[in-house]
C-alpha cells in the first residue's frame, strides 16, 4: 500500500522558517543578508513558500517539442546546401538561412533539401514581395514550414533605416505579402537586439510587447503565428521566467485584438556576456542559456557556437553548438516534459512580477505615443543605454563577473593571430533616419587592450 512520507512530517510554515534563518544568521540583518535587488528591481527572498503564493502564471509550454535550428548564411549555393544536408543528418530539425540579396538562387538552394515538416526560417537583410513569394511556392510544394521573419520595426532599430521597398512603406509591403500568402507566417520580431544592446528584462519585455503592437494596429490580416526572436543571457531562472512572462502578455495583447494564434519562440544565447579571450568558458554560457530557453518554452533553439565572435562558420564550431543542445534533448531528459516550471514558486513568482512590471511599462509606452514614436525620437536608445551603461559599470567594477576576462584571466592567453572576423562594435558613418540601437559585449573595451598589448 502506497503511504504519503510528507504524513510523517509537520507542516512548517514560512514565519517558522524565517525566524530559524534570522537565528543562525546571528544577529545579522535578514534584509541586507539575504534579500537581493535584482536590474529590474525586484527583490529576490532567499526562499519562497506556498503560504506567500498568490497566483499561479497561466503558460503552456511544450519544452518536450523544441526544435533544434542551424543557421546558415548563404553566400556559395553549393557550400550552403552541402551544409544543410549535413546539418540535417546530424540531428537539427530546423534550418535558419540568412540571405543578403534577391540575387541568391533560391531553387536551387532548396531544390536537394528533405524539407517535408521541416522548420525553414529567413532572415532576409531586403525586402522583397516577388522574391518571398518564389520561396514560397517552393517550400509549399516540398510541403515544408515556413517562416519569413520580416520585421521592418527591428530593420529601423538595428540600422536606422527602413527597408527599401517599391510600395509607399514596409507596412504596405507586408500587408500586401500578407494578403497574397495568407498560409505562411511573414511578420517577427527581432527582439534579440534589446538584451544583446543591454536592456535589462522588464525593457525587453516591454520593447517586445511594443514592437509587437505595431504590428497588430498596421496589419489586419495576421493568419499566421508571429516569430518572436528573443536572446537569453546566464540568470538562469530569471531567463526562464522571461520567456514564460513574454507568451503571457503576448496572449494577453493578441486577444485584444481577436487574435487567437500563439506567438512563436526562436531563441538564441545572448551575445552580451561572450568573450574573446577563454572563449572555451562561452560553451559553459551557453549551455546554461540553452536550458533557459528549453524550460521558458523555446519553439526552437539556434545555439551560438563559442567561436562565433572571431571565427567564420565552420564545422567544429557548429558541430559543438548542436551538440550541446543534442545533450540537452536526448540524454538530459530534456525532452521529456512539457510546463516544466509549474508549481516552482520562485519561478512563478518572477514571472508574474516581470509580466507586471512590464506591462506598466507597455502601457506608458503607448500613452505616450507607442513604440514607433518613441523610437523614432530616440527615448527607445536612451532608456536601453542607461541600463546598459549600469552594467557595464557593474562589469568593469568587478562585481559582475565573466570567468577569464575580469576574474581570473589568463595573461598568456594570445588572441591576435586568431582573429577571422572583427570582434568589436563596427563604426560605419552613414545617414540614417535614426540613430541605431547598437549591439555591445560588456569585454570589448577589456579585450581591445589585452589585444594592444599583444606582441
């Protein structure tokens, strides 16, 4: 007979438990100890308990359903295919091609690939009706899944500048794509570029949901789930909370407006925290990251490989990036549950508080004019480098650590021969419509001097 051992035990109530804490802290104070005020000012308690939960934080994830996704940048056909024929073989089930110009042959590019219930994502760097249109009719006749990740907003953001299109404006651009393939999901939001920039999560919540908005007041026809592409950096449940706060309001706005499509989670690791010297302590990140994103509910997870900062796409590095997240699924029993973060106090907690706080924020957003205005005024930039510039100072302070850049660094370590790609924030002077938001590590500054020094 099956006997219940918590029968055997009292119930200890959460008064009981703090005062044993405040007795063996021995007069030291419980607030000032224990109590932490994370960026987003919220104070994490040192334990959570059923008699201070109030409300449970109503999201369904299918964490047991994430796909595994490769990105690929075209450029050589041949290499690109040969690559994502690879790809497919050793275990990713998406694909991710980034494709710079109308120029790519895209038959060709496709003609060769198993796509049948395969995930293929674009992230075109132009926007073109004709050319989406073509991929299209190739994708819906290998009976694939696709996702366009058209999102003027984030082209703005990120460059200053909108899409050149033939129509009056990118919005009339999508509505008409919208219009003429009503199967295919064509609107995302490339919310990676708030972490990777150093919004703290309540902003990038906030910016997302905003972003989003924008969308749903210019689009009347949205058939398809929305791609939302989210960066998840190390504060491991803090991380997990923010993707499940994100579908929350997602659903929350969407039904505003008669939407009843769930939004889509394409989640990477954060840029912000990786690192050119010790780059072998980026896996460690990025694998902590990785299981944010499967226990937040990532749809799909396109690892970022640890030499990704100063080493061109090669086999070692994106054969280690899908590993870890083959690992991940099929021996970390990863794939076993979905909802996984039910019933966690602490974690619902966070999510609420996150979802609250972001929400009001929302909301002063659009009061004030809404997202697109505040972006085009500059507000967007302001507010992001203001928290971005406080952890910068947390970082070059010492009290935010990356392992082998500001705490333990290895002096011997040489990087200047290594170096394929340039590492650093690009300066490209050029008119713009806005001034970009730019995309920053907290180690430049750090590595640009140990590279001076390097003989």
């Amino acid at each position: 007979m099956a006997t219940n051992l918590f029968e055997d035990f009292d119930p200890v109530s959460s008064k009981q438990w703090k005062q044993k804490i405040q007795f063996e802290l021995k007069g030291a104070d419980y607030n000032e100890t224990l109590i932490w005020n994370s960026p987003e000012d919220i104070k994490v308690k040192p334990f959570y308990h059923r008699d201070e939960y109030t409300k449970a934080a109503v999201v369904k994830t299918k964490a047991a359903e994430f796909k595994i996704c490769q990105n690929i940048f075209v450029f050589d056909i041949e290499k690109s295919v040969e690559r994502a024929l690879d790809t497919l073989n050793r275990g990713a089930d998406s694909l991710r091609f980034t494709i710079e110009n109308d120029t790519i042959d895209v038959a060709k590019l496709l003609e060769k690939l198993p796509l049948e219930k395969i995930a293929v994502y674009f992230n075109f760097k132009f926007f073109s009706i004709d050319f989406v249109k073509k991929i299209d009719a190739i994708i819906h006749q290998k009976k694939a899944i696709a996702y366009y990740n058209l999102d003027p907003i984030g082209q703005l953001a990120r460059d200053g500048n909108w899409f050149t299109t033939k129509d009056k404006n990118n919005f009339d651009s999508l509505n008409l794509l919208s219009t003429a393939i009503p199967n295919s999901s064509i609107i995302s939001v490339d919310a990676t570029l708030y972490q990777n920039a150093g919004a703290n999560m309540v902003q990038q919540l906030a910016y997302t949901l905003a972003h989003v908005n924008e969308y749903f007041n210019r689009i009347p026809v949205i058939s398809q789930p929305i791609v939302i592409e989210v960066a998840v950096g190390t504060n491991y449940f803090f991380e997990i909370a923010k993707l499940r706060a994100l579908r929350l309001l997602f659903n929350l706005v969407a039904k505003e407006y008669n939407h009843n499509l769930e939004c889509h989670l394409l989640v990477s690791p954060t840029k912000r925290n990786k690192t050119l010297y010790d780059y072998n302590v980026n896996m460690l990140r990025s694998t902590t990251e990785c299981m944010s994103a499967i226990l937040g509910g990532a749809d799909a997870i396109a690892n970022l490989p640890y030499d990704s900062l100063y080493h061109k796409d090669n086999e070692f590095g994106d054969r280690i990036a899908r590993n870890q997240l083959l690992v991940l699924k099929n021996e970390s029993y990863f794939d076993k549950v979905n909802n996984p973060a039910d019933g966690s106090y602490y974690i619902e907690t966070l999510t609420i508080q996150l979802a609250e706080k972001a929400l009001t924020l929302f909301k002063d957003i659009e009061a004030n004019g809404g997202f697109l205005k505040q972006l085009n005024e500059g507000i967007i930039k302001r507010k992001i480098q203001e928290s971005a510039d406080k952890e910068q100072e947390l970082f070059d302070s010492g009290k935010e650590v990356l392992l082998g850049t500001n705490k333990y660094p290895n002096k011997d370590d040489k990087m200047k021969q290594d170096l394929e790609l340039f590492p650093f924030v690009k300066v490209k002077p050029r008119k713009t419509l806005i001034t970009p938001i730019i995309e920053k590590r907290l180690a430049e500054k750090v590595e640009q001097e140990r590279l001076d020094l390097e003989k």
